[in-house]
C-alpha cells in the first residue's frame, strides 16, 4: 500500500502551537468537538450550512471566511465527516489552494496519526462493540446478519467486561465508543455495561453511543445514567416498511424528557450485501474492499475486525473467517512494544489487513461501496417482499 504516514512533519507544531479549526458541524462533528476542545485551541468552526450561528459557544464561519481568518492564525483544519462526504469537502478544500494532509485531511487519519506520530499514543477515532444478536426487527437484508443467526442472545457481562479491558490494554483514547446488535437496548444488563464502562474507562471515552431502531423504550434510571454522561443514541428509522410510528414516538419523548442527545435518521434504502445468500463472489476482493463504503471497525471477544459485518458473519452465521482477517490485541500485545503494537492497529484500520489486502468476508459480501448498485427497501421483515428500486 502507499506510504503509510501522510501528514507532513509541520503538523508536529501542534505540540507547541495547538491550534486546529474543525470542518464540518454535523452529527460527528458535534459528537467529537467536546474531545478536541480538551487538548487543542479551536478559535472557530467551519461550516457552510450553519454560517453566521454559534455552537458549543464557538462562531461558525463559512470556508471563505475561514480561510481569511487562517491568515492570521496558525491552524491545521480537520474534516469531521464521514469518508463519502469527505471526498466532496476535499475538493473543497483544494479548489481553494490548500493540500491534502499538507493544510488538511479527515478526522480519522488526524485522531489516530497524530496521536501515533507524535505523542506514541494509540488514539482512535471510532470503535464499536456488538452486545446482543436479540433484536426486536427481524430484517432479511440487515448487513448484522441478525434473522440468520444460529442462535440469538445477550453477551454476557463478563465477556463484555474483558473485550473492554482488553482494548484498553492497547488503546490510550478512542473518540466514540459505539455500542450495538441486534437492538442494544434489549440487553438485560445494560445498565451494568455502561456503568462499567463510565467508571473503569470514562476517561478514555470522548462519547458512548448507542444504535437502536426506536422500538424500545429504555427505563428511567438508564435514562438518567445516560444523561448523566452525555451518551448520544442513534436511531434508525424503519417505519416507512414497518408499521411503529407510536413506538418511535415514545422512544423519541422518553429521551427529550431526559434531555439525552439523539438522532433519528430515516432509512428508506439499503444496499443488499447479498450475503449470507450465496450468490455472490467478489472478482477483486482487495479492490472491492478498498473502495466498500463500510468504515465502521468493531472490537469485539478482544480482536479488532475491519468492519461490524466481519465480526457478525463470524459469530452469528458461522462465516470461517481465516486467523489473519482480525488483529488479536491480546497476541500484538504480546509480542510487540507499545509503539509497534500501536502501529500494528494504526496498519490495520488503514485496510493493511494481511498480504491478501482483504478480509475473507470480502469474497462474499456485496458490500456498500460504489461497485454494488442493489437497491432494495430498508427494513423490509424476513418473509415479506423488498422489490428491488429501480436507480437508473
């Protein structure tokens, strides 16, 4: 693969000039300021859409204006987005004459390189750990391959308890921390989990969120340990195909009436990921990886997997997924310093999974990328039609 450091050798005056303006003020954005501001001088937000507003107590300018202010100030810019919206930002940023990693680059590369680089800390952006296969939706194309599961149930405690403990071991600070299943809010023992988490490692947590699919309401004294430590909820939404608007209304009143930050977020299409159907077969795998738009890493009995689906079509299909598609933390650990089994991880979440270039999932799973153009209904229920949408 390219070389594997990207940022140039004057983003280490952020050591002693520790000025950075964050791009982008939507939901990651305003999940990770809080974080950013703790360890760096942030005099202003970028943001188009919100220009002219103040958030966090901090004034939002547009790129324009920001870029006139950045005359008179030091300052690396930050991308706070998702990589698809990155790329349109990017293009942005070089129309008006700066440079990729040179003046910028998205938040993912900064958190963990930086941090790597020029702190020897391993510091993540973003991880996430299944608790349940128990879901309340039973969703034939969900890419959890949840209605497929041999068998359904709650992790135990314990087990959740040393795949925290075991990151950890490896991990100085992750951005967000993003628990799911299945429907997490199931879990019997949630409460446990997140007080566990809250009090062994809250710390090293800038935000816990949690992804439900608003169709269960979660009791009052979760609400309030919830509020309590600015957990964020995620919800997806599925009542365009199945029928729990009420539900969704109640969730929805539940969490404003604790003041809990959440976001509803409508999902009308998916993209079928075909597995664990068996008609689909990855002409490059390395390649359709590389350019899948799956850019979320889970972490989950103690070894890291590129993506949440990696982990679940091993542990809930029984995918034979190969030693060399995880990273085990506890063996990096073993048998590497600090700085080379944070530079092991660093690798890893990069897409240097192994020599192949490629998780075996990756053979069979469409993916969300752009090279799967499979369009079906989101959230259509095992047993019931999901006619492809025509997107010609």
């Amino acid at each position: 693969m390219d070389a594997l450091f990207k940022l140039t050798d004057d983003w280490q005056e952020l050591l002693r000039h520790p000025t950075l303006v964050p791009f982008g003020m939507g939901r990651i954005g305003r999940r990770v300021l809080p974080s950013l501001r703790k360890e760096f001088d942030i005099p202003f937000l970028i943001d188009n859409r919100h220009a002219g507003e103040e958030i966090a107590g901090l004034p939002v300018v547009s790129l324009a204006d920001a870029l006139q202010r950045m005359e008179r100030c030091r300052a690396k810019i930050v991308v706070t987005t998702m990589k698809g919206a990155y790329e349109e930002m990017a293009e942005e940023l070089r129309a008006a004459g700066l440079e990729e990693f040179r003046d910028f680059c998205i938040f993912e590369r900064f958190a963990e390189e930086w941090h790597l680089r020029w702190k020897n800390e391993c510091v993540l952006a973003k991880i996430d750990t299944v608790i349940t296969s128990r879901c309340t939706l039973q969703c034939k194309n969900c890419n959890m391959f949840i209605p497929y599961a041999k068998e359904t149930g709650d992790f135990p405690f314990e087990r959740l308890k040393e795949n925290f403990d075991t990151f950890f071991d490896s991990v100085n600070f992750v951005y967000e921390y993003t628990l799911l299943g299945g429907e997490p809010f199931l879990h019997t023992e949630l409460g446990r989990i997140l007080r566990y988490l809250m009090e062994r490692y809250g710390e090293r947590i800038g935000r816990i969120n949690l992804i439900s699919n608003g169709t269960v309401v979660p009791n009052d004294a979760l609400l309030s340990f919830m509020k309590q430590h600015d957990m964020t909820v995620h919800i997806s939404d599925y009542t365009s195909t199945v029928d729990y608007k009420k539900r969704l209304a109640a969730v929805e009143q539940a969490l404003a009436a604790h003041d809990i930050e959440y976001y509803v977020i409508p999902n009308n299409v998916w993209k079928d990921v075909v597995y664990p159907r068996d008609t689909y077969r990855a002409a490059d795998p390395a390649e359709h990886m590389r350019i899948c738009g799956h850019s979320t890493h889970s972490v989950d009995d103690g070894k890291l997997y590129w993506c949440d689906p990696a982990f679940a079509a091993e542990c809930f299909t029984g995918f034979p997924s190969r030693p060399d598609d995880f990273l085990d933390l506890r063996e990096n650990q073993r048998v590497n310093d600090k700085y080379q089994a944070s530079l092991q991880i660093f690798r890893y979440l990069l897409g240097d999974v192994n020599e192949r270039g490629c998780m075996s999932i990756c053979e069979r799973c469409a993916g969300i990328g752009r090279d799967n153009n499979i369009i079906v209904k989101a959230g259509v229920q095992v047993g019931k039609e999901d006619d492809p949408i025509d997107v010609r």
